[in-house]
C-alpha cells in the first residue's frame, strides 16, 4: 500500500479506509481515501501493517525508525496513542491531543469517553491547559511520558466546592505576635465547634490562631482587641509571607463562605487540607482534599504535579488546586487509569 507523507499528515488510497478506518478506527476519510496523522502512521509502521512511508519531500522511504526521528512527528504522542491502543481504545487526532472513544466504540459511533493532552515529563504544563481539559464536556486527561516511555494519566475536573460547616462565629479577644495570634481566654466554641486555631494545652487553654485565621475573623468583626485590627494582621502576614498571603487569605476566605473548614496543609506540603462538615473537633470526619494556591499563570512541572497528585492520594485525599487571579478558578487532578 503506497502511503505518502507531507510533512504534517500521511495521505493513504482508498483501499486503506477500508482497512485501518472502517475495521480500526485509524485517521478520517476524505474524499474516499483515508488521511492518517503523523502518529497514526508512525503506529501502523511500528505494528508492520504499513511497510514503508513516502516523505513527499524528498522522495524517500522511511521505516518506522526513520519516521519516528523526523521533527515532524511527536514522539511524545506516539507513545500515548500506542499505549492507548495498547489499552483497547480507538483514538483520533487533534491539533492539540487526542480524541478517545469508550472500548468496543469508534469514530462513527458519537461517543466520546476521554479528552486526552501528552505532554513529555520535560515540558512545563500552563495552568490554562489544565483548565481547558478541566471545563469540557468529556473527561479530561493529562498523559505524561516520562524518560522511560511510560505514561501517566492525571484526570482533570472542575469542581465547586461545597461543605455544610455553618457555625454562628464567636467574639474573642486576642493578641497579635510575630507571625501568630493568640487568644488567651478563647470562647469554647471558638475551636471546639466553629475549628479555629489550635489549643496550646488542651482544651480550655489559650488558643493560637494563623495569620490566615486571625485575618478572616477580623474581618467578620469577632475578633477584637488588635491595634489596627484587620489591617495590622493582613501587613503581618504580608511581611512574613509576601504577595502569597493575601492569596492564601482570599482561597480561605471563600472555602469558610461556602462552608469549608481550612486547616493548615502543612504537614502533606500544600497550603490547606479541608473539612466539608465540621460539627465538633470531638467528632471530626476525615479531611477531603488538599488545595495548593497558585497564581492563575502558574505552569505546572508534570514532576511536582504528579508527587502532589501521589502524595495526596496516599493520605486518602484529592489534590485540588486554587488559582488565584481576578476569579479563583479551581482544580481537582487525580491519578487515573483508562
């Protein structure tokens, strides 16, 4: 079969529609023959269903060694097609990924199962790529090839979060310190319902809230007793923090709104680990997510991504993320296994 390759996308006769598109799922028909992208090609040439490709460029034929060395072909997205199809699944190709139908289904059947990227372990991911995958109607896929030629997927969501934490906010009076606020006679349900601060001894004992904490109950008019009340606290914590802070204070502030309850993420290297329903600390549920804040034009490095994604899961948690510019925009990523 006489296979020939522009540059950018392999042009096959009629009879190869019948063969890799109607029985397979391989490229998309025009005009009766089949047009097959760069990686499709690749695939059929590494299987041995294709013998050699024609470069129209220069007139040679090409193996798939030879194939796969031409800049034009992505080798990333080759090893995340073939796994794929390793998989059971037939794909199509799209400028910026792949198209992956449910096992058992094609192109012709108008069932999508995934939205796929591939992205090399080496090549930073923009943060609106992951929104972009994130807001679609399909599932979203990140497949990362490391340096051994495996992939990892990462599913991408867009969650709203929602907790039913709903306390009437105590009145306390506190003292602000270096990077700490401390309540000396807290109110019982300052920590014991509504979660705020940590006791220093127990309960009954004086309380110590983050700058974070402090800030929010500040501004909610309940916490009182502090020489420039909010104001001082959101310096403090700017001087101690940076442009972070006010950050991290704005993704609290709209978890407490919505019902969640923040607690520092410290201990699993994120900022928070949230509650949804926190009636009592003597009756605390387990923490559902992590949430790293992250300016909106963060790039992820696919390396740090996946040990956030790894380690959360290993603590029974979903990564989420908080992306703060004029809107906070969130994300879920977990590992995923098609």
């Amino acid at each position: 079969m006489d296979v020939q390759f522009d540059g950018d996308r392999a042009q096959a006769g009629r009879g190869a529609r019948e063969q890799f598109y109607d029985s397979r799922g391989y490229g998309r028909p025009v005009d009766g023959d089949l047009e097959l992208a760069a990686v499709e090609a690749a695939h059929l040439l590494y299987r041995g269903d294709v013998d050699t490709v024609r470069d129209q460029r220069d007139g040679k034929r090409l193996g798939f060694e030879a194939f796969l060395r031409l800049d034009s072909v992505p080798e990333v997205g080759f090893f995340v097609y073939k796994d794929l199809r390793d998989r059971g699944f037939y794909l199509s190709v799209e400028e910026d990924g792949f198209v992956v139908y449910p096992r058992g289904k094609g192109p012709w059947d108008g069932e999508i199962a995934y939205r796929v990227q591939a992205r090399s372990e080496r090549t930073d991911v923009p943060a609106e790529t992951l929104q972009e995958l994130a807001a679609g109607p399909e599932t979203g896929v990140l497949a990362v090839v490391d340096e051994e030629s495996e992939v990892s997927y990462f599913q991408v969501g867009e969650p709203s979060p929602e907790g039913a934490t709903d306390h009437e906010l105590p009145e306390a009076s506190g003292d602000l310190l270096a990077d700490r606020v401390l309540v000396a006679e807290p109110p019982t349900a300052l920590y014991q319902h509504a979660f705020y601060g940590q006791p220093l001894d127990g309960p009954g004992s004086a309380v110590q809230l983050s700058l974070i904490e402090a800030a929010y109950l500040a501004g909610e008019g309940v916490l009182t007793g502090i020489d420039g009340g909010r104001e001082a606290i959101v310096e403090r914590g700017r001087s101690v923090e940076g442009e972070r802070f006010d950050r991290r204070l704005r993704v609290y502030e709209l978890l407490r709104e919505q019902g969640i309850v923040p607690k520092t993420g410290f201990k699993f290297g994120a900022d928070f680990r949230t509650y949804a329903d926190v009636s009592s600390v003597d009756d605390l549920g387990h923490s559902e997510y992590l949430v790293r804040v992250l300016p909106d034009g963060h790039e992820f490095a696919p390396r740090d991504l996946a040990l956030d994604v790894r380690l959360a899961h290993g603590v029974r948690k979903k990564m989420q993320f908080a992306l703060v510019g004029e809107d906070v925009e969130w994300l879920v990523c977990t590992r995923s296994t098609p």
